[in-house]
C-alpha cells in the first residue's frame, strides 16, 4: 500500500492546539479530507518509589469533565528534550525525583502528529513541593493496587503504562 498523496491543508483552528483539515488523493482517484492536530511532543513518566508505590497526579481533564488519576507528564518544548521534559514535569507535579531511563515512543493516535515519549522512574523519592497543588495532587498508589487502575479505563495513558511496566519486567 502506497501513502496518500496530500493536495491541500487549511488551518482551521489555531489556539493550544492547531487542527488542520488535509485533503488527501486517494488511490481511486477520489479525494478525502481530515481534520489532524497537531500539537507539541510530550513525555509521560512511570514513576516507582521504593516500596513499590506508584507516584500518580489526580488532575481536572476537561474532555471527560472529572477529576482523573494519571501518570505525570507534559508537554515538551521545542527547545528540550524529551528526558528534561519528564524529569521537570515529575518533579513540579508531584514533588518526587528519581532515575529516568526513556523506554519508548508512541503515536498520539490515527489523527495527531505528536510524538509520546514514555519514561520509567525508579527509586523516586519526594524532595519538593508540587509547584501548583491547586492544580495537581500527587498520590502514591500500591503497584498491585495500581494494576487495577490500568485495567479499569480510568487512565488516559495506558499505553505508556504497559511500555514502562514491560521495560520494568512488571508485567
């Protein structure tokens, strides 16, 4: 299967986000249109203390409108890599450090041009205070309890999970 061949590209919506509607060649000769965002990379940190606890945020997500436990991370900006991304997003969300190793990469989804990057974080430890408690809740979770969580389609990075439980031999 050969790729579609891109004709056309307007920007239709251009805030946090940017969604561009591509309109594509199809191999019949027919063509098709998409909206795409496109977004900046981000980094999503599987954070373990000692005890085998997992270092989570509760946050506010405005697309389901409730009140989430999540893994931390954030955006990556342009001019930093993905590791001081994670590192930064770890530490001002929670309060925890610890040893990052990157353990891969993955796709947003179908319809996005960003990329993940997924880190494991061992030994983590709390140092500081998360920089905006009103925004953000650290919680330590039981790891069995934490498998749980995975399972029950509460957590919006799941993939990010399983790479970093996989890569910690976790699974």
């Amino acid at each position: 299967m050969e790729p579609w061949r891109k004709v056309g590209e307007e920007i239709v919506y251009d805030r946090y986000r940017r969604i561009v509607s591509r309109s594509f060649a199809l191999p019949d000769g027919s063509t098709a249109e998409f909206e795409v965002v496109e977004f900046l990379d981000s980094a999503a940190v599987f954070a373990l203390t000692p005890d085998q606890e997992v270092v989570l945020v509760r946050e506010f997500r405005p697309g389901p409108e409730e009140v989430l436990l999540e893994l931390p991370g954030g955006v990556v900006e342009l001019d930093e890599a993905p590791s001081e991304a994670a590192r930064a997003e770890l530490l001002e969300e929670t309060g925890y450090e610890g040893e990052i190793v990157e353990v891969g990469t993955l796709l947003t989804n179908a319809y996005g041009t960003n990329t993940k990057y997924v880190f494991a974080a061992t030994e983590c430890r709390l140092i500081a205070e998360p920089e905006a408690p009103e925004l953000t809740e650290p919680l330590l979770m039981p790891l069995a309890a934490f498998r749980s969580h995975l399972r029950s389609g509460r957590l919006t990075e799941v993939d990010a999970a399983y790479l970093a439980l996989d890569h910690l031999g976790l699974l």
